[in-house]
C-alpha cells in the first residue's frame, strides 16, 4: 500500500488554542502517573485518524525539534 500524501486542513490560531486547552484539561484530570500512557495512546489514535505513517513520522520529527 502506498502512502498518498492528500493536502491537509491546519486549524486557526483559536482552534490550536481550543486544541490546546483541550489537551491540558484531559491532562489535569487524569492520574499523573498515567500522563504518559495517555499522550501515547492519544498519538496512536491520531496516528490511526492521519492514515499516514510517513506524514506521522514527519510531524514526531518536528516536534522533537527545539526541545
């Protein structure tokens, strides 16, 4: 199967910011201790959603960058 790279929507600046607030909020409700099976299990899940291993592995190299 061949990865087909489709032209993406991005969201606004409001939208990062509800994303982000969204985020955050699921983050202060959970047990700390599970923060991190979270954020994987919600990149799996978006993983799934993207359809796009290599787009997937673009977007992990971007956001290692400047940490």
């Amino acid at each position: 199967m061949s990865s087909q790279h489709v032209p993406l929507q991005t969201l606004t600046i409001p939208g990062l910011e509800q994303v982000y607030d969204q985020l955050a909020t699921a983050i202060d409700a959970i047990d700390p201790a599970k923060t991190e099976l979270f954020l994987v299990k919600l990149a799996l899940m978006n993983a799934n959603a993207l359809a796009d291993p290599t787009l997937f592995q673009a977007q992990i190299d971007a956001a290692i960058k400047d940490l």
